[in-house]
C-alpha cells in the first residue's frame, strides 16, 4: 500500500515549517522594519495629499468668477483651519480641596 509513504512526508513536511525561536525572531523583526516603512510611507502621501488638497482650495478662493461666493467663503475656512494648530484646553481643573475634619 503506498499510504505509508504518504504519512511519512507529511510527517517531514511539518518538522520542516517547525521553526526555531532565531529564525521566528528574525522574521519579526524583518516584518516590524517593513511595517515602520510603509508606515512612513503612508504618512508621507497622507502629507502630500493635503498639501495638494490645500492647492486646490487656494486656487477655488482665487477664482472669484468660477465659484460661489459662499462656497468660496466655505473653502477658506477650510484653509484657515488646516493653517493653524487647534489650541487645546488644559485638561488639568483645578480640583476644590475638601477637608474631613
């Protein structure tokens, strides 16, 4: 019966995909430096794609004829939120101090 040699590779075939603690490290490591790459990367088009959004909304504000005045007035709002830094608020209250007497 040719059953045998069968359960026999497979047998192989599953100690040969075993792999050791450095080999299984080592593929961590390759898959952690190629996710900060393309991490990067998406920051980079994420960046770019903004900038080309921020082109397009000058170039909508410029052209008084084309657009409505409130569409325009709406683009630069737009740009005007995506020049400057929102301020945040302090998170810390002061906290009123109770005394247990």
């Amino acid at each position: 019966m040719n059953v045998a040699p069968k359960e026999q590779s497979a047998e192989v075939n599953k100690e040969e995909k075993k792999l050791t603690y450095e080999q299984l490290n080592g593929i961590a490591n390759q898959l952690f430096q190629e996710n900060n790459k393309l991490k990067a990367m998406v920051n980079k088009l994420s960046d770019q794609s903004a900038f080309a959004k921020l082109d397009f909304l000058f170039k909508v504000v410029d052209s008084a004829y084309a657009f409505p005045a409130d569409f325009r007035a709406a683009c630069a709002k737009e740009i005007q939120d995506a020049m400057t830094t929102p301020i945040e608020e302090s998170k810390e209250t002061p906290k009123e101090e109770t005394k247990e007497d």
